[in-house]
C-alpha cells in the first residue's frame, strides 16, 4: 500500500475511533476475546471470522481492527469494492462479502461491519489482500 493509502486509511479510522469515543485495549486485556473485553475499546486480529476473536494493540501489516462499541455491539473495519459495500447496505437477500483490512486493488471504499449482520463466516483467505469472507444478512 502507497504512504498517501496508509495516510488515508489511518485518518478514517482515526475519525471513527473517535466518533465512537473508543480506546484501545491495554496491554493486560490483549489476546482476551473481544465478547470478554469491556464496551468502548478497539483493537487489531488476524482472526475475525473465528469464535473468541481475539484484540492486540499492535496494528501490523494486513490485520483487521475491530470495535467494541458502547452498546456493547462489536463492528470490522476494513475495505469493501463499491459492489459489495453496496450488497452489504441494500441486500434483500443473504450475500456473500469479502472484507479486505487495508484498501487492496477496487477495495477501496472503507467499511464497518456490524457481527449481528454476518450469517456466517469463513476463514481469511492469507493471500491477494488478506480477505475476509463471509455471508451477510440483509440489515
């Protein structure tokens, strides 16, 4: 990813973190599973589709952040292409996603994805963008 990219998608995120007035977690809560930590904190996993996703405070190449919102209510950020971000808004019908953690070839458009809306999820893919699949449920 280009500096201007890494630029871009750091500002967005910071925007949302605080809009959400979110905190990361401690180093004494990471590795804890995300349903275990308190409302009001984020936090970095290479794990989301798996059950206990795990929060760490370094952000590294390719991770997904994850927020734990106020209401208690857990949301993934990353990238969507256009179509699937519109799919994830306006679907009628369950849909299949993918989610990638930094903007990568026509994902470009920044996301957060409420858990309640993921039917089910599959393992990250580990190659060409690191993505994310699951299927949605329409909101």
């Amino acid at each position: 990813m280009s500096s201007n990219a890494m630029a871009a998608s750091s500002g967005e995120r910071e925007k949302l973190r605080a809009e959400r007035k979110l905190r990361m977690v401690t180093d004494s809560e990471a590795g804890e599973a995300v349903e275990f930590l308190p409302a009001g904190v984020f936090g970095f996993t290479y794990s989301p589709g798996t059950d206990g996703v795990p929060l760490f405070t370094k952000h590294t190449f390719q991770i997904f952040e994850v927020h734990k919102l106020g209401d208690g209510s857990v949301h993934y950020l990353g990238y969507m292409t256009e179509e699937d971000a519109n799919a994830l808004n306006s679907a009628t019908d369950a849909v299949d996603l993918k989610l990638y953690p930094e903007p990568y070839e026509k994902a470009q458009r920044f996301v957060s994805v409420p858990k309640e809306s993921i039917l089910r999820s599959r393992p990250v893919s580990r190659e060409h963008g690191n993505w994310y699949p699951f299927t949605a449920v329409p909101r």
